[in-house]
C-alpha cells in the first residue's frame, strides 16, 4: 500500500512526498536505461547481423505481399469509375422518346 490511512494536512504531505519519490525513481530508471540501450558494446564496422538481414527481409515479404491486394483493389475501383462514368455518357447519348 503506497498511502497510509491518516486524515488532515500531514496525509497530504505525506502523498505529495511518497508521489515524488515515485516519479524520481521512474525517472531515474528510465534515463539510465536509455543509456544502456545506446551503448552498442564497443563493436563497430562488423556489418548487418543474420538477424538483421532476416528482420529486414521480412519486413519486405510483408510490403510484397500487401501490394497484391492493393493494386487488385484499385483496378477494380478505377473499372468502376470507368464504366459509371461510361454508362453515364451512354444515357445521354441515347436518344430521347
């Protein structure tokens, strides 16, 4: 429990402390993981890893295979603007009775 069940002025003091103890700490963790997830290990110049290269590959399969539908939606989508816009010409075309 992060609170005590005391009333009065005291209880909101003691809050506001037990609040900024949180936050510092949150914040304390948060800059120092920053920094460890920058530091690269000293290794430099080695290149894109296996795993690298696979997570890149993937992510093109994904694009390839997301182009597909895409293009068939929009064929489709221009088919039919074309042929409302030529059934549109068509009836005014078409005599009158």
């Amino acid at each position: 429990m992060l609170y005590r069940k005391t009333k009065g002025r005291n209880a909101k003091h003691e809050r506001r402390t037990t609040m900024k103890a949180i936050y510092s700490t949150i914040a304390s963790i948060l800059l120092t993981a920053t920094a460890a997830l920058a530091y690269d290990g000293g290794a430099s110049g080695e290149g894109l890893s296996f795993m690298m290269i696979a997570f890149m590959g993937f992510g093109a399969v994904i694009l390839v295979f997301q182009i597909f539908p895409a293009l068939i939606l929009f064929c489709g989508m221009v088919k039919g603007i074309v042929s409302a816009t030529r059934s549109t010409k068509d009836a005014e075309a078409a005599p009158k009775k």
